[in-house]
C-alpha cells in the first residue's frame, strides 16, 4: 500500500540580487537540491508543487518576504504537508522568527527539512534534536555573555584595562600579561597641550579650529596588515569625548561607574574639575537657542509612534556622508524592527514639498483663512509661489514645522501659526485651525537589496535597467523570428543561453504591463526577477494578477 501523498513545497533565498540574472543561479541550484531530495523520498509520497517560491535578494533577519509570506498563506490554508530548505539558514537567521514558525507549521500539520543538516521536523526524533540543539545553542550563547560580562566588570573594578582601542596619551604594557595601561610621553604632552588649549579658549568649535591648526591628531596605531591607521585630524566629537574621559585622571569606567584606575593620571584632579565645569556650563542653554544647522533643519522635531525622539546622525562611505533620522534609542547600535532610519535629504525634501502643496491647496480652495478674503486672495497665492520659488525654499518651509509623528503610512505634521502668519503677511487669528495640522502619506519600499523613502503620492520613475532588459528580449524575439538561433544570441551578448531563455519571457508580457515599465508607473518592486522567477504565466490575466498591473 502506497503511502498517503504530502504536498512539499521548496523554498529558496539569497539575501542579494547580486547573480540573479544569471541562467542559472543559486536559488535555481537551491530548488534543484531540494527537488532531487524530495524525489529521494517519493516512496513516502512526497510530490513537490509546481509554486516556487523564491526570495532573491532579502534579508534572513525578518519574515518579511512576499514569496515566504505566499507559503505560510498556503500552510494555513493546509495546502502544503512539508516545506523543503537546502540549509536552515535560508529559511529565517533568528531564533526567535524560528520559533514562531515552527509552532505556525506545527498548528497546520506541516512539516520542514533541511536537505544538507540533519533536521526533519517531520519525525518526533527530528523534532526532539532540533529543540534540543536550539535550546543547548541558545543557553551557551546566554552563559557566555554573562561569563564574559561579569569577567569585564570585575576586571575594570579593579583598575585593569580591558582591551579595546588605546586612548591617546596611553600603550598598552610591555608585558601582555599585564593589563595595565603605560603613558606615552609624546602623545600625553597633546592630551596636556588640549586641556589646556580648551581652558583657554572655553569652545568647543575654537578648540577644533585651534588643533587643527596646531596640527594635533589623533593616536597613530599599526593594523594587523601593517598599515597605518588613526593619526587623523581630530573633530569635535573626539575633542568632547577626550575631555570627559576619565581615564586621564587615572580612573576606568563601566557603564555608568567610574573606579581607580592602575595607570598614573595624565591630567591632574584640579584641570580635571574645571575643564568638567565649563563642559557643563556651556552645555546649559535651553534647545533651540542656536540656530540648527542646514543639513539638520528637523533636528528636535520628529517623533516615531512610541514617542522616541528622531535624531539626525550620518555615516560615511568613501569621501560622501549620508545623512539620516534615526529613533534616539538606535543611537546606541540596539537592533530594534520598531525603531526608524530614514534618509535625512530625503525626508527634508518631501516633507518641504509636503508643506508647500498642503498650504497651496488651502490658498486655491480659500480655506487657509478663517474668512476668505477674496480681495487679498491673489497675493496670498502670489506670496506662497515666490516662497517656494527662494533660493532656500525647503528651509522655509521646514522651519514652519513644530512637530510630527512619523507612522507606517503617514507622517502626521504640526505648522507654527505665528511663523506661518508672519510669512504670508497676515494675523496669526487670520489663519484657519485645519491649516494648521494635517498629515503626508509615506512608505518604505523594497528595490532590490535596499529600501526607499516614498512620501506622498509616487510619481512616474522609470527603471532604466528593466527597460534595457525588455528590450533586449525584444531583439533576442526578432533575431529568432528572423532565423537566429539561441546560441548565437547568447555568445553576440556574452550571456548564458539560459539567460536568454528566462529573459525573453519579457518581451510576452502583456502590453499594459510593458507600457507601465516603459512609462515607469511599474509597481515599486517589480524587479527583473520578480518578473521571470518563478517562470511567467502565458495568460494575460494570470500576469495582471502576479505584477499587480491592470490594463
């Protein structure tokens, strides 16, 4: 008797598209393992599906892939008896999403393999192994932590130095058995020159000038390669921490606790007490005293939906600097899936643009004023027109901006009633409450391996590459009509022949969609990939249904 049939379903991933154009590439070699596998167990009536369920180019470290997301739909449907990994890894990387799944499969009656590990979820040994091993993985991961933590702690308690990088002005000690710090004379006489140096002048921006000009840089070190590294001009944020660290007054710190330290002190305990001092006082005015800098015009502005304020930060790459807004408790590196990091340019521009057309649609509808005022109304327009035609538009409207909240579809925005009043030359009575408050629509979006800021309504933008490639295929179409062959296509583009199988199933879609790709109203998303894996239904119908285009 043969035994019942199980529906498997293979599921494959690469966190990057890097390849993916390929003929044949590594989620094709992935659900060629994992069919030959199912084939393997076929006397157990395992019948693979025709679905694939492909996942090129997203990230293992969430859920939040459309085609596992097609799976899980299909488990709970009861649909599918057995999901097929080639490695577990490509499944999810988090223990916990690991968790979650396995008691959504479990609650369905389905099951999961991994075809290169020894982990069949599908017998209770299987099961037992995997929990085990889990279980055994996560607990030593927890008690090394704690050993290392507690190891760290007792250590600076007691005056050692941990390891890390050296601070300027220290080395580490001839013999590695000690774990105490040595001053270095010529770098200690720069730590003492820039105590001084801030004493003296009382600012933080001086004393960055002042060493720049003096030529003091930062502590020189030798990578494991050889090279040189460090000796850098030192910047504003390295001169603070510099100040306030109290290793040069020969003590260490953990968290927020300060012990004796075993290393001699470079600064003695009265500079130390004043340079605090002044750091402190300067430090004292209100927010908002100083003029926020250009490339931070909604610095202390924007909140995310737990209230946590966003903070603008940068990162650099090469010789360009990326600015961001990222949720405050994402400063300190803690991974958190509900914190924000929006790209700063970005967001400015939107949301300055945002501004502009909620107050221009006001003035042409009369409702900016409590009373219209037909009389004035044509230089009401005129007024807003010229300020979005200055050469800092975007400043001036983002500096109407009080406050906002930053959600999943929207960004909900407060304007100042006297910087709005004084700008269109009016009485802050004059102005209309709803003109006040109102909110922009915004979305993240996939492209490829990285996510996109969409604010408010999505223009056309056409996706140059998808376009060469359809017209490509087109070619490749004509060629073979003409009498060409698919070798002789693929070594003319120097691509596979496989290449030029998949890829000329663009060239059959139907017309509304090539229309949409061409003009560049494509859903965001709609990736050459997308479009080719898994294979593209013949009917126009089936195609409307997977692209989310229609005719």
């Amino acid at each position: 008797m043969s035994a019942s049939p199980i529906r498997c379903a293979i599921y494959t991933r690469k966190s990057s598209e890097e390849g993916l154009e390929q003929g044949f590439n590594t989620l094709d070699a992935q659900h060629e393992a994992c069919a030959a596998y199912i084939a393997s167990q076929r006397h157990e009536g395992w019948r693979p599906v025709r679905e694939r369920y492909d996942d090129g180019g997203f990230s293992g470290g969430n859920t939040d892939r459309p085609a596992l997301q097609r799976l899980l739909a299909e488990v709970d449907a009861g649909r599918i008896g057995m999901i097929v990994v080639y490695k577990i890894d490509r499944l999810t990387r988090s223990l916990a999403d690991f968790a979650k799944l396995v008691e959504r499969l479990e609650a369905k009656g389905c099951s999961f393999v991994s075809v290169t590990q020894a982990f069949n979820t599908s017998t209770s040994m299987g099961r037992l192994t995997l929990n085990v091993l889990l279980s055994f993985a996560q607990f030593e991961r927890e008690v090394a932590g704690e050993r290392i933590r507690d190891k760290i702690a007792a250590s600076k308690k007691r005056g050692l130095w941990m390891g890390g990088t050296l601070p300027l002005g220290y080395d580490r000690h001839p013999d590695p058995r000690e774990q105490v710090l040595v001053v270095n004379e010529e770098e200690a006489g720069r730590v003492q020159r820039i105590f001084d140096l801030y004493e003296e002048l009382g600012c933080l921006s001086a004393l960055t000038a002042r060493v720049t000009e003096l030529d003091l840089r930062s502590k020189s070190r030798r990578a494991r390669d050889g090279r040189e590294i460090g000796h850098r001009p030192l910047g504003r944020g390295q001169l603070h921490y510099l100040l306030t660290n109290p290793v040069y007054r020969g003590r260490t710190r953990h968290g927020d606790r300060e012990h004796e330290g075993q290393h001699p002190a470079i600064i003695d305990a009265d500079q130390w007490t004043r340079v605090q001092e002044k750091l402190i006082a300067t430090s004292a005015r209100k927010r908002g005293q100083a003029a926020l800098p250009d490339n931070a015009a909604l610095a202390g502005k924007l909140v995310d939906e737990t209230g946590d304020r966003l903070t603008p930060t940068h990162t650099r790459k090469g010789q360009r600097r990326y600015r961001y807004y990222v949720s405050h408790r994402m400063i300190a590196g803690a991974t958190d899936p509900t914190g924000w990091r929006l790209p700063a340019a970005a967001l400015e521009q939107a949301l300055a643009k945002g501004v502009a057309d909620h107050l221009g649609i006001l003035a042409e509808a009369h409702t900016l004023l409590v009373r219209p005022d037909l009389d004035q109304h044509a230089g009401l327009v005129e007024t807003l027109r010229a300020t979005g035609t200055a050469s800092r538009a975007a400043a001036l409207w983002l500096g109407l901006i009080t406050k906002g909240q930053v959600g999943k579809t929207a960004i909900h925005l407060n304007l100042d009633r006297d910087a709005l009043a004084t700008l269109i030359g009016r009485s802050p009575d004059d102005l209309a409450d709803a003109a006040l408050v109102f909110s922009v629509a915004m979305s993240l979006t996939r492209r490829g391996i990285g996510q996109r800021l969409v604010i408010g309504e999505r223009g056309a933008e056409p996706d140059h590459a998808l376009i060469d490639h359809l017209g490509r295929a087109h070619r490749w179409l004509a060629a073979l009509k003409a009498g060409a062959d698919i070798t002789s296509l693929a070594k003319a583009d120097a691509v596979s022949e496989g290449c030029v199988r998949v890829h000329l199933q663009l060239a059959f879609l139907a017309p509304a969609i090539q229309r949409a790709i061409l003009d560049g109203t494509q859903p965001e998303g709609l990736t050459l990939h997308r479009l080719t894996r898994p294979e593209m239904p013949s009917d126009w119908q089936a195609q409307y249904e997977r692209t989310g285009i229609h005719p």
